[in-house]
C-alpha cells in the first residue's frame, strides 16, 4: 500500500514539474528572441528537451504503477527506469547542439539586452525551484533525474542571473555564449554519471548501497547453513530490489523447518534495502549447476 502510494506521489510530482516547465519554456523563447541571448535561447531549447522528457517520466511512472502480467511477470516497475534513459540521451543530444552553436559565438559575440535577461533569470530561478522543492523527496530513480535536471537548470538560471548583472555593468558580450558552453558542459557531466548508474541497472549489476559479500558473511554465520552460491543481486528500478540465493543446509529439513530458516534469513538481511528475497535450500550432498556461480 506504501509503495503505490509512493508511486503516486511520483506520478503527481512529475506532472507539476511537467507543466511547470513546459509553460517556462515557451516564455525563455520568447524571451530569448527578445533579448538576443543566446544562453536563454540554448536554455529554451535545453528546456524544451527537458519538458519532453518529463513528459515520458510521466508516462513512464504511470505505467510503472501496473501489476504483473503474462509478458512482465515483476509488473511495469522497469519503464520507470526507461524514463530516465530517454531523459538522458535528450538531454545530450541538446547539450551537443547548444556547444556547436555557442562554440562560434565566443569569438563573434553580439549584443544583448542584459536587463531582460535578469528578469527572465530571476523567473527562472522561481519557477524551477518549485518544480525541484516539489520533486526532492522522490525516491524513484526517475525522479531523482529529474529532479537533478531542474536543479541543474536553477543553478543555470543563478549562472545568468550574475552573467546578465555583470553585463549591465561592463561591455563583455563573451559572458552569454560563455555561460551556454558552462551549462551544456555541466549538464553533461551530470547526465554522464546519471546514465552510468540507470545502464548498471539496466545490466543488472549489483545495486552501489549493498555488500553482496557481507551478505554471505552474514548469513554463513547461522548454525544451520554449511554453505552459500548462486547468490544474486539486481535492481528492477533503483530502488525496488531483488536477492535470490543457494543455501547448502546440514540436512534435510522439513518445510516447516524451512520455513523458520528463510524467517531468520529476512530477520538477518532485514536492514538492508532489499525488496524481494527468493531462497533456495540445499543438502550437503546434492548437485547444483550454480554452485560456482
């Protein structure tokens, strides 16, 4: 009951956010054409890719919310994370763009209307800081990109806040292709390491938060168990988690025994943050393909 309630407190923050910044970004165009800035016309365009992409994380994390069926036996769970993936590869694909535009504009810089780019930099320090306050508490790894997306964009918004101040100020045109070149390169450093962990889950490599080999040492401590294999650790979305494992037992137990045995397996791995447990009792004598798994 907690866990659809916390998918549908993610399906409600991604649509605030969605709508948030897809008015946002039609107001950068026209704001961009306005003041001549090629920072706020790359930041449009930076945010026209994010209000897509936040879009499919809406999507996404409603069919996340689906239960099992005969072709996804663990439900739509993983689509949550597909999400992300699209999130990232847009955002680098628009990174891309912005630096072969801005690139050329360092050395033939052009005038800009400075004051309308506070204004508008102010407006967007408010509007994608409530879009972030709204997403920070998420726990999915969809939000958690997004989130870290509309922050990025904050920390733009405050970059041309100063850039446009300083332009107001002092006849350095340089400063507004300068600033599109900071944020593409900072967006894609940011989305570099976001895309390496949404790939590690998606090859299913064991979630950063947990010790698989403290997991056996814990679990060889229990007098009944002689031996461990075939123990495996996968994420379906970054945050639900999957553990199954071989337990080699001194005999052969009953099913009422085995029972107590997976109880104080749970009560053991119980701190940690794993969702789904699925073991396997095993006798001393007995072969297993997996056994050097």
């Amino acid at each position: 009951m907690g866990h659809d309630h916390d998918h549908h407190h993610a399906e409600g923050n991604i649509k605030v956010a969605f709508f948030l910044n897809l008015g946002f970004t039609l107001i950068e165009i026209v704001g961009g054409f306005y003041t001549n800035s090629l920072a706020i016309l790359s930041d449009a365009l930076h945010d026209l890719g994010d209000s897509l992409s936040l879009g499919l994380s809406w999507y996404f994390q409603r069919l996340s919310k689906r239960g099992r069926t005969k072709t996804f036996s663990y439900g739509y769970k993983r689509f949550s994370l597909l999400g992300a993936v699209i999130n990232s590869i847009i955002l680098i694909v628009g990174s891309v763009f912005i630096l072969i535009h801005a690139v050329p504009q360092l050395f033939r810089p052009e005038e800009t209307n400075a004051q309308g780019m506070l204004y508008l930099a102010l407006l967007g320090i408010v509007v994608n800081g409530a879009a972030v306050l709204k997403l920070r508490k998420g726990k999915s790894l969809n939000e958690k990109v997004v989130s870290l997306h509309l922050l990025e964009d904050v920390l733009g918004w405050v970059a041309v806040l100063i850039g446009s101040i300083v332009m107001i100020y002092f006849d350095a045109p340089f400063i507004d292709p300068l600033l599109s070149i900071t944020i593409a390169l900072f967006v894609l450093y940011n989305v570099y390491k976001n895309l390496r962990k949404s790939l590690l889950i998606i090859l299913q490599g064991i979630p950063k938060e947990i010790d698989i080999e403290e997991i056996r040492d814990k679990l060889k401590g229990i007098e009944e168990i002689d031996d461990i294999h075939g123990c495996h650790i996968w994420s379906m979305d970054g945050s639900y988690n999957i553990l199954t494992i071989h337990l080699v037992v001194h005999k052969n137990y009953q099913l009422s025994e085995q029972y107590y045995l997976k109880q104080k397996v749970k009560s053991i791995l119980k701190d940690k943050p794993i969702s789904h447990i699925t073991i396997e009792f095993e006798n001393p004598n007995e072969y297993c393909e997996l056994e050097h798994c």
